[in-house]
C-alpha cells in the first residue's frame, strides 16, 4: 500500500462522484440501487482508502479531531444539522464542494457556500485515518 497526496484524494473523490452520481437516496440504503449519506461516506472511505469508518453520522461524528472550516482539506467530512433530529454528512472534496447522498436529489457534489448549506452546517472533522489515507492498491 502506498500513501497518497491531497491532490490524489481529491481524484480519487472526483471519481467517486462520478461512479455514485445520481444514485438515488434511501435512507438505510447501502448500495448502488440507494443510499443514505452515512453509508456513501463509509463505503468510500472503505472502498478507495481501506479506511473504516462507522455506519451512522451519530457514530462518523466522533471521529478523529474536529477542525474549523477554513481548515477544510479533501476527505474531510462535513457535518449539517438541518433539525433537532437530523443529521447529514458529506466528504469535502476541494474549491468549496462536497459528496453527499443528497434526501432530495441522490448523490451528487453540492457547494458549501450555498445558503442552505450555510445556514445547516455544524462542524467539520479529520478522521485519524484520513491523516493516513492509503490507497488499496498503488495502481489506482
């Protein structure tokens, strides 16, 4: 296994992307036929990184160190709060964008900055693994 650079997360989440790109959302869902946001972090984390993460955003919330948002790097995850109840996430991917199973349009790479996205956001996070992202294999 190999390490890899910011620039090599960001490509491989562009692709990531483009693979889970308008798959529709289900909550509970862990595949390509539907999936909630929680799941869609897992899976990549574990499919391109061989990082394991937990399944739910209750559990990905307490993951490795919790930094400000002008400290936002590729695969960090992001986390809203559009209730009380709810929770959402989504990995940053670079230029003010990020991942997510969107409940209302699938997956799909939405911007931070846009005012839903805003007035929701809660904190941001650096899993430990993320510091030690490796590839699975070093032909990826």
């Amino acid at each position: 296994m190999q390490s890899v650079s910011l620039a090599d997360i960001r490509e491989t989440l562009l692709g990531e992307a483009s693979a889970w790109s308008g798959t529709p959302y289900r909550y509970g869902g862990e595949t390509r036929a539907g999936i909630d946001c929680s799941a869609l972090v897992q899976r990549i984390y574990r499919d391109s990184f061989d990082v394991r993460l937990p399944r739910t955003t209750a559990g990905q919330v307490l993951e490795g160190q919790r930094i400000a948002r002008d400290e936002l790097q590729p695969g960090d995850l992001i986390f809203f709060r559009p209730s009380r109840r709810d929770r959402h996430v989504g990995i940053y991917v670079d230029n003010g964008m990020f991942l997510h199973a969107s409940s209302s349009s699938g997956v799909r790479m939405s911007k931070l900055d846009n005012p839903y996205w805003i007035s929701h956001y809660w904190q941001a996070r650096r899993p430990e693994a993320a510091q030690l992202l490796v590839m699975r294999t070093a032909s990826r």
